[in-house]
C-alpha cells in the first residue's frame, strides 16, 4: 500500500484516546475487493472494549461540553484541514477497501470534509430562544444544550462519508462519540480519527471499536449512557437497534434503505435525463441508498431512450477502481453478487428482456456487468427490492397519475427523481412524490447544505444542513419566576 503517510493506515480500535486491540487479541481480516487479497486486521472486539468505549466518552463528556461552540468549531476545523491535506491517501485506502473508483473515492472525501467544514461553522450557531412569558412575573427560556455520549454505527459504501456526516454534527454540539464502522470498510474510518487525534479533538471525545456487529451494537444500545444512537445501513438492521434502544427510550436517527423511483416524462430533455440516470444508478457501482431503483419512462419516448441508454451502459468501463478511467468496480463481496444476479435472474425468468449485461463481468470475483433490462413487472422481485448493484431495469408508463401511484407503492421513502421541462408538472409530481428528498432534472442530490433523509420505512431524522445539529441536541424549557 503505498500512502505518502503510512501512519494513516492503523490496524487497531481508539479508546480513550489510545490505539489498543481486543481483549483476548483476536482479530478481523480486511479484503480488497478487487481481488479477494487481505489488507490487514482490525481487533476483533465486543461487549467488554464497548463498555470501556462508552465509560471513555462518558468521562471526556464535560469538559467537551463545556467549551465554546467556537472552539469546538476550531477544532473540527483543524480536522477538515488534515482531511484535505491527506485526500490522496484517504481516496487511495477507500479504494483499497471499499472497491469504488479512485476518482469516486476523492469526490467522497470531498464529501466528507464538506460535512466536517459545516458543522464547523454551525458549531457557533446553536441558538435560543426568550419567549413571550404567559405571567408578567416570569421569563420564558428554551435553548440547547448537547444530548451527551452518542453511539454511530454506519455501513461500507461510504466509509468515510457517513462517519464525518455523524460524527461532525455530534462534536459540533458538545456530544461524544463512540463510532463502530462496518467490518468490511473500518480502514477510512480509523485514518479519520487519526487525524482527528492531530487536529486536537481530546482523548475520549471520539472513539472507535472495531469488531463483531452484534455484540458491539448490543452493548451500544443496551447501555443507559448512551443517549443517542445514529446508524446508515439496512433496514431490517435499524429495525433490530430500534428494538433494542426501546428499552431506555435512547434517541434514534436511522438512514435505511431506499427503493428509488426515477421517472422521465415525455416532456424531458432526454438526453440530460440519462446523465442524471447514469450518475444516479452507477455511482458505487449501483451501492448507494439514493440510487435509482425503479425507472419509469414515458411510452412515447420509451424506445428512443432505451436505445440511447443502452449505447450508454455498453460502453460502460469496469474494472479495478486504481485503473485508470474505470468508472465502475466490483461488488463489494459475494453476497452481494449473488443477490443482483437473484433478482436479474428472477426478473429474466418472468419475462424480462435483456439489452445489455446481465450476469458477471468476465473479470471474475465480484464484478458485474453494466445491466440494463426492460419490461419490467410488480411481480417481479426487481421490483421492490432494493438492488444495490449495477442494474437498471426500465417500467413503461403512460400517465401522470398512474407513475405517481407506482412510485408512491413502496414502504421505503428515502430520495425519488424525475425529469419534466414543464413547470406546472414539476411542481405537482414534486409535491405529490411520498420521499424524503426529491431531485428534479437532477440525479445527484446530496451535499452539505440538504437535510439528508428519508420518511416510512427509510428511516428518522435529517443528516448535514442546519437541521443536522439539531439532532444531537434536547431542548430544554426554563421558566424563570419571581421577577
Ligand atoms: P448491509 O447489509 O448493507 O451490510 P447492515 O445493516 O448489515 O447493512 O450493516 C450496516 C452496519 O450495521 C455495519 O456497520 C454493520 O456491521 C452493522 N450491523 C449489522 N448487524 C448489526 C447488529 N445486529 N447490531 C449492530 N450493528 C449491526
């Protein structure tokens, strides 16, 4: 692994401001999965080195709490500064672990600090309010104040992303944190808090375990200390840690899963709309919760653009994502190949038809090829999973009202796309799409200034904008007497 600095690369959990391994020593093997070879370990820790984690945070809590949001802000500033300097090697180990493009893995680092940048600001714009008092012997207060220990737990497809996305608001705010990255992507995640360490954030403010997710998250969600849980991942993984965290009432922001909808009308510039499809479906190779999922086409541009998006994925390149011009790499492990090539086969088996792709690349491992299908059916599996691979199966519409239904018809809410050039239909489908976030002639939504998140089953709670601190923070009422 050549990293101008290799002390970004750490093998080992952060706890109270040490680099320290399990308990019993054991450990976790990370692969590249590009080609199956292992980059190294992370400890393999749980319910013990958790507890130590939360009882760390715990004790660094006040004296976080207590500083200035402007100083916390400097810090986290500092922080972004480090990210920044060191992109080459950040970008170059999400590649390593993660699998996406290099240059896809700068745009999330660019990502990444953007969060970080943001919440350095919002970190000194945490407002109050005096309120008209009901009594002309009272004075009426509501303001913020930090929730205290956190726990954040986020997924592999964006390793880096997700953890400054959670950790940057928590800090802003005067919280702590305990952060357990995914097993298969714990690389960014600790050269993150590396650099956290170098830009000053003190021992215990932020922590890592690394390890076994059930336990961990076990331990996370069992433990009355922690106030506050933040977690990206699946669905049926959130609902377990909403299980869990019923027991003392902890708080919850949950990013789940997505089923997308992606509807061009017959009124769009089509051309724009497959670039937006492009950007939407196949950015980490189809492994995003905001991907398009399900594409609704006008029948009277169906075939036009169906051919013109076919040309489009033929010639889409694929391969190891340090090559040069790959834009898109491998899966991220088998399962993950197994379930695309499930629902391809699935949808294949009723009746769908095949114009480009459709079963592993020839490169092997965990590549898939740039797949596009049509006639797509409700009775299909395709059609209501979320598929989190390189696969775009097209759905022909006719009507305005019927598209809004078949996009509504899904439990998930997360981010809906369409393209129209007609005003009065941009605002009704805009309004009338049941989604967290809509983008509109746009297949690319997220950055720092939106509230990201979802609605029904995609989850709770809004991450970045200025909502974002928000959710790290209680209220609190003072009513003042006596006057
Ligand atoms: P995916 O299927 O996409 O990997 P998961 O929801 O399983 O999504 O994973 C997202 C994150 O949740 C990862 O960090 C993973 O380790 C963690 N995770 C998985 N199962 C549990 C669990 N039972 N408790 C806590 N965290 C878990």
């Amino acid at each position: 692994m050549q990293l101008r600095d290799p002390s970004l690369f750490r093998q080992q959990a952060y706890i109270g401001g040490e680099w320290c391994d399990a308990n019993t020593g054991a450990t976790l093997a990370v692969t590249n999965p590009a080609d199956g070879s292992v980059l190294g370990s992370v400890p393999d820790m749980g319910q013990a080195e958790t507890r130590e984690a939360i009882a760390a945070a715990e004790r660094a809590l006040p004296a976080w709490r207590a500083r200035t949001g402007k100083e916390r802000g400097t810090i986290l500033r500092r922080w972004q500064d480090l990210i920044e300097e060191n992109l080459e090697d950040l970008a170059l180990l999400m590649t390593l672990e993660q699998g996406k493009p290099l240059a896809e893995a700068r745009g999330e680092i660019r990502y990444a600090l953007s969060f970080v940048e943001w919440f350095s600001e919002e970190a000194k714009r945490v407002y109050g309010d005096v309120l008209p008092a009901t009594r002309g012997d009272q004075r009426l207060l509501a303001f913020r104040q930090p929730i205290g220990v956190c726990a954040a737990i986020t997924a592999w497809n964006f390793p880096s992303a997700l953890v400054t996305r959670k950790v940057s608001p928590a800090l802003a705010a005067g919280c702590t944190v305990v952060l357990k990255p995914a097993e298969l992507t714990p690389y960014s995640a600790l050269a993150l808090i590396e650099l956290a360490e170098r830009a000053g954030v003190p021992k215990g403010v932020f922590n890592i375990v690394t390890g076994n997710p059930v336990a961990i998250g076990g331990e996370l969600t069992a433990n009355p200390t922690v106030r506050k849980l933040t977690f990206t991942g699946s669905t049926a993984t959130g609902r377990l840690l909403m299980q869990q965290s019923a027991a003392n009432i902890k708080k919850l922001s949950l990013e789940l899963g997505g089923n997308a909808p992606f509807i061009v009308f017959d009124d769009a510039d089509l051309e724009q709309a497959i670039e937006g499809l492009m950007a939407s479906k196949f950015r980490n190779a189809g492994q995003t919760c905001v991907c398009a999922n399900r594409i609704y086409v006008h029948e009277a541009v169906f075939d036009d653009f169906a051919g013109r998006l076919a040309r489009r994925v033929a010639a889409f390149k694929v391969g190891n994502g340090l090559e040069a011009e790959v834009e898109q790499g491998p899966l991220i492990d088998g399962r993950a190949l197994q379930k695309v090539q499930r629902l391809v086969d699935d949808a294949v088996a009723k009746g769908a038809q095949v114009h480009v792709g459709g079963k592993p690349h020839a490169l092997g491992g965990t590549f898939f090829e740039p797949t596009l299908l049509s006639g797509i059916t409700a009775d299909m599996e395709i059609a209501h999973e979320e598929i989190f691979g390189p696969v775009l199966g097209l759905v022909k519409f006719s009507s305005e009202s019927e598209v809004i239904a078949m996009a509504n018809d899904s439990e998930t809410g997360l981010a809906a796309y369409f393209y129209s050039e007609n005003l009065a239909r941009v605002w009704r489908v805009m309004e009338a799409l049941e989604y967290g976030m809509v983008g509109v002639n746009t297949g690319m939504i997220s950055n720092e200034v939106g509230p990201f998140g979802g609605i029904k089953e995609s989850g709770l709670g809004r991450e970045g904008s200025k909502y974002g601190i928000e959710e790290f923070m209680e209220l609190k009422y003072a009513c003042l007497a006596g006057n």
